[in-house]
C-alpha cells in the first residue's frame, strides 16, 4: 500500500517582485521602522588554497558586553539549579536502588577529570589489540585548561591540591611531549615501499 505524502503549502514573503516593484500590502523602506545601526563586518582574510590563516579571536571586554546578572537574579538562578539537581539524584537513586549518592564536586575531582580526559585524548584506556585513537589537540587543550587552573588558583591551594595538580600537569605534559615526538620521528621517516617477492 502506497503512503500519502505530506502535503506543505509554499508562502512567498519577498517584499519584491522578480521585475523589482513592491508587492501589494508592503510599506516603502522609508516608511518602515527605522533600520537597526549597523555593525562594521570584518573583512574576509584573503588566503590560498593550500593554507588557511586563522585570526585570534579578540578579548571580550566583558564590561561592556555582557551585563552582569543582578544579585537577586543570582541567587534565584542558584536555588532553581540546586532544586534541578537535586531532583535528578533523587532520579538517578530510585532507578539504582543501593547505588551510593552521586559525589559533591570539588577542586580534587575537577583536577581528576581534566586529567582522565588529556590521557584519555592521548590514548589511555585503548583496548590491548587496538589501535590508540590519539587527539593530540584536544588533549593539548586538556591540558592548557589545567595550566590555566593552575594560574588562576596559585596562592589559594593547600599543599595536597598544589601537589595533585602539579603531578597531573608533569604527568600529562610528558605523555604529551612523547606523543608529539613520536608524530615528529614518523613523519620524518621516508616511507618504506615494500619490496616485490
């Protein structure tokens, strides 16, 4: 048995006709709401096809472009997502009775996570037959992220959360250093054509 197609109906809302007069029903542009200002477009940055420049992005002066939230919006805003997740461990605990409940994030568990997620980035975890599927750019992010961690937070540490991240960071920035020199050695390597029987 053939199925009936949906049917949709086509609604043309061009201003203009193809030979460029006004439609019927449609105000002249100097009739309508003035036009919202315009902003400056950057201009395209001129490249070949073999290489693509990419231009930094510029440094978001946050006191003019984002408004900061009131302090009455800030505390509604917490309260509704400590109700909201709140709900989902009530969730989580009835459909895996006996589970223990979900773990309070903190300093140690953020520093653990980006950390899972650089190793994992450069491979860890792989299955013994096979093969590491690597994301050396990710894993250089991960890893940026904690370096940034660590800028941010120098001074405020105690010394077990100074330690955890200062391990993590040699850690993962030796694995990271292996990694890249071995992408650097193959590379450089001409490639072996195999030899006729």
């Amino acid at each position: 048995m053939r199925e009936k197609e949906p049917q949709f109906t086509v609604t043309d809302r061009r201003k203009f006709t193809a030979e460029g007069e006004l439609r019927d029903g449609e105000t002249k542009p100097s009739e309508s709401a003035p036009a919202a200002p315009q902003t400056a477009r950057p201009e395209p940055v001129a490249t070949s096809p073999a290489r693509v420049e990419l231009e930094e992005p510029e440094a978001m002066d946050l006191d003019e472009t984002i408004p900061e939230p009131t302090a009455a919006e800030s505390a509604q805003q917490s309260k509704e997502y400590l109700a909201s997740a709140s709900r989902l461990d009530e969730m989580l605990l009835k459909a895996n009775p006996g589970q223990p409940a979900p773990a309070e994030m903190n300093f140690d568990r953020l520093v653990q996570s980006l950390y899972m997620t650089a190793a994992v980035q450069m491979g860890a975890g792989t299955a013994p037959n096979e093969q590491p599927r690597i994301d050396i750019l990710g894993a250089r992010q991960s890893i940026d992220m904690l370096i940034v961690l660590d800028d941010k937070t120098r001074g405020n540490l105690s010394e077990q959360e100074k330690r955890l991240l200062q391990n993590a960071l040699f850690d993962l920035r030796m694995s990271f250093l292996e990694i890249t020199n071995a992408i650097a050695n193959s590379a450089q390597r001409p490639s072996q054509s195999k030899k006729p029987y």
